[in-house]
C-alpha cells in the first residue's frame, strides 16, 4: 500500500499523465514533437517506475482476455503490414499507452484514479478557459501552434490548421489548448460525469464541485460541438435507465431492458426519418463534414483486405501510402476514420473488429452491473447505492457514443480510459471491494476524508 509522501507523488503522477493523454496536442502545439516526446517519455518512464515500486499482483483470471488478444493481434500485424515501419511505431504507441493505464488501475484504488481523473480534468478546463481568454483580449485573431507540422505560406491556410480561432467572445466554438472543439466538449462531458459524482459522494467541496461543475457546463456550451451535444443525450438516456434498474431491483429488470431496446429502435428510427432536420439543427452538411467521403474512402480499402486488414498504424502515419492521400477535405489531410469501428476494421480486419467489440462489451457489461447491483459489505449486507459506481459505465457510454463520430478511443485518452475501464471492472468481478460508506465530518472541519468516494 503506498503511504506518505509516496502517495501524494503517485497522486501527482497520476493527474500528470491524465492530463498529458487528454491533451497532447497541448504539449504538441506548445513544445512540438521532440518535446512531446520527452514529456511522453516521462509518463511512460513513471508509469514503469510505479509499477517497479508497488509490485502488484498479478491474476490471470483478473484479466480482460479480449484486451490481451487485440494487443497480441496489433503486434502480430506488423508481419503482413503494408507499411511496416509506421506499424511497428503505432504497435509501439499502443504498447506503451496501455502500460500507462495498466500501471493506473493497478497502483491506484478506483477512487483515487477518479480524483486524478478530475485533477487532468480541471487542469485542461481551466488553462483552455486562460489560454482562449489571452487569445481573445490580446492577439484578436486565430493563433497558430508554436511549432507547426506543416509549411505556413502566405497562401490563407485552412481554419483547421490553427491552434485557436480566437472566437471566445463572439460565443464561440472555442478549442481550447487542445485544438479540438469535438475533444475540449468531450472533456468538459467527463467533467460533468466525474464532478457530478464527487459531489454527490461529498469527496469535494461543495462549493469546488459547483463551481467546477459550471465550468465543465461553460465551456460544453462554448464548444458548440453537434457531435458530443449527441453523446451528451446517450449518456443522460443511459443514466436514467440506471436509477430505473436501480429502484426496480434485479428481480424485476426485463422491462427496463425491453425499454431500453425500444428506445434504441424508436432512436434509430427517429434518426432516419429525421436526417436532413438533425443536420439543419446542429448547422451540419449533408456529408456530416466530410466524414461520409472519409467513411467511404476507409470502407473501400478495408474490403481489399477484410480478415486481418493493413495492419496497424493507430493515429495514421501521413507519410506512408496509402493515408498520405486517403482523406483530404479542403486542404486539410485528416488522420482518422472518424469512426473506431471502421479504422479498427481496416488496420486489423474482421478479426480486429471483433476483438475490439468484445473489449467494449465486456467492459459494458461489467460497467452495467457494477452501477446498478447494490453493493454489499464483506459479511454480504447491503450497502447504500454508489455514485461514484455510475462513473465507469457513464464514462464508457460517452467513449462509445463519440467512436461513432471519431476514432479517439484508440488512442491516448479514450484509450487510457477504456483499458482502464475494462481492467478495473473486470478485476472487482473477481475481487469485489466494499464502497465506503459515507463519511462523518470531522468534528470542527468542514473537510471531509480526501479519497473517499462512495
């Protein structure tokens, strides 16, 4: 157990490495590739020496096989790769991504990583809310990064290319330091599942979690992000059949599940019928901003080879065939499928696709339960329900409702959070841990046991 002084630096790392896999374009923009690079290198550096120093036990029946196959299946790819060398690179980033979530769930109990997680949270929040404010009262116009990957002529260079559009006064839509309107809404939705829960668990203070919970609102709105307003409504709908399997007990939960297939076909549906309307309402083109030539484009190549796929390669590699030229909108060469399922299906085939499926099933499965099953003490009594149990299903849900519409999730954040997701589930599957129950204040304090998160 890590105490004292090596608790708060395992604290601090693990915040640290949050925050550098939700914004790496942060460090990107701000100190280029070499110095990402050594940044990456620290994290990955810590997460070993974390690792080295707590010693944690292994089980093998603890452990999400389906994970274990798509690495092994990733790594083996590189034989029959069409591009070899930036697959053994992106084998390389998977790798290590994963040993940084490894070494998270295993050294830290679920409680502290959510704190960490909410440390990483409020750090991007707040410096995206700093950094767009400086941008719009002192330079007044788009900002580039400082060390751009990408030849800056006098030519009028796509908005895409720039760090921030400088348009937080006119109400938007902001990018914050991570470049991205889709990622900083994604991250200000993690900030409302994660504070929300603190709150409710009273593992913050009250006034810390409104206001954090108001920014985390701000900043979503400001975003103006169709996409994650849409994930936003998948993940209310999923908590609300939450409580309602919550209240209902598990003797009586087929009608929530004969509701909740009901509602997915009714959603379907209602998303058929009312297509062009959605896309009118979120401002969005009929190709959904290009995503439908880029889907068509990854479709064609991942039908040459359908079982086993290209290869992977992860976050594509511009500078190998054939994603030099595979999907190019206005000048801007994207990088991504925009879609997990289909990227995986390209890079590893049928059998990739599965595999991956059954890592987010699994991880949904056990996520489901673990929220709406009461938890018992050590002597099998029932405990009060747990907020703080909702986070890793609502947290999946939202990772799940964006790989529709990006492929983050394979890499660096949403890939973090979803090893960590499906290995800290799987493991309280074998080893169920009791969920403190609410803390007393301290007689005189207002503050409250740090890590305790019901």
């Amino acid at each position: 157990m890590i105490t004292g002084p090596s608790r708060t630096l395992t604290g601090a790392y693990a915040t640290f490495a949050l925050f550098t896999v939700l914004a790496g374009q942060f460090w990107r923009n701000l100190l280029g590739w070499w110095g990402f690079g050594m940044i990456a290198l620290l994290v990955v550096g810590g997460a070993v020496a974390l690792l080295v120093s707590s010693k944690p036990s292994w089980n093998w029946r603890r452990t999400p096989k389906s994970t274990m196959f798509f690495l092994l299946l990733a790594t083996l790819s590189v034989a029959w790769s069409f591009y070899p060398g930036a697959s053994a690179l992106g084998v390389c980033l998977l790798l290590v991504t994963s040993v940084v979530a490894l070494a998270l769930v295993y050294c830290l109990p679920w409680t502290r990583f959510v704190r960490a997680l909410g440390g990483a949270i409020k750090w991007v929040l707040g410096l995206s809310l700093a950094f767009e404010l400086w941008v719009a009262i002192y330079v007044r116009g788009p900002v580039l990064p400082n060390f751009p990957d990408f030849e800056v002529t006098g030519e009028k260079l796509p908005m895409a290319f720039y760090w921030s559009r400088g348009l937080l006064f006119d109400g938007g839509p902001i990018e914050g330091i991570v470049a991205s309107r889709n990622l900083l809404a994604m991250v200000a939705l993690l900030g409302l599942i994660v504070f929300g829960s603190m709150l409710a668990t009273r593992s913050m203070r009250r006034a810390s979690g409104i206001g954090w919970l108001v920014v985390s609102a701000l900043v979503f709105v400001l975003t103006r992000s169709a996409t994650v307003i849409l994930v936003a409504a998948v993940v209310a709908v999923a908590f609300a059949f939450v409580i309602w399997a919550r209240r209902v007990g598990p003797e009586r939960r087929r009608g929530v599940y004969w509701a909740a297939t009901g509602a997915l076909a009714a959603s379907v549906t209602l998303l058929l019928v009312f297509w062009n309307g959605l896309l009118d309402l979120f401002g969005k083109s009929e190709d959904l901003t290009g995503r439908f030539d880029i889907w068509n484009a990854v479709i064609g190549l991942a039908v040459e080879r359908p079982w086993f796929g290209w290869g992977w390669v992860g976050y594509w590699a511009p500078w190998v065939e054939p994603f030099d030229d595979l999907a190019v909108r206005k000048g801007v060469t994207y990088l991504q499928a925009h879609n997990a399922w289909l990227d995986v299906w390209m890079q590893l085939g049928i059998v990739g696709l599965i595999a991956f499926a059954s890592i987010v099933i699994g991880a949904l499965w056990r996520a489901w339960f673990l929220a709406v099953d009461r938890p018992r003490d050590p002597m099998g009594e029932p405990l009060p329900y747990s907020a703080a149990s909702l986070v890793p299903l609502l947290v999946l849900v939202a990772l799940v409702g964006q790989s529709f519409a990006e492929s983050r999730i394979l890499v660096e954040g949403g890939w973090v959070l979803l090893i960590a997701i499906a290995w800290s589930t799987k493991r309280r599957q074998w080893a169920p841990e009791p969920l403190p129950a609410e803390p007393a204040p301290v007689l005189g304090s207002r503050m409250l046991p740090p890590d305790v998160i019901r």
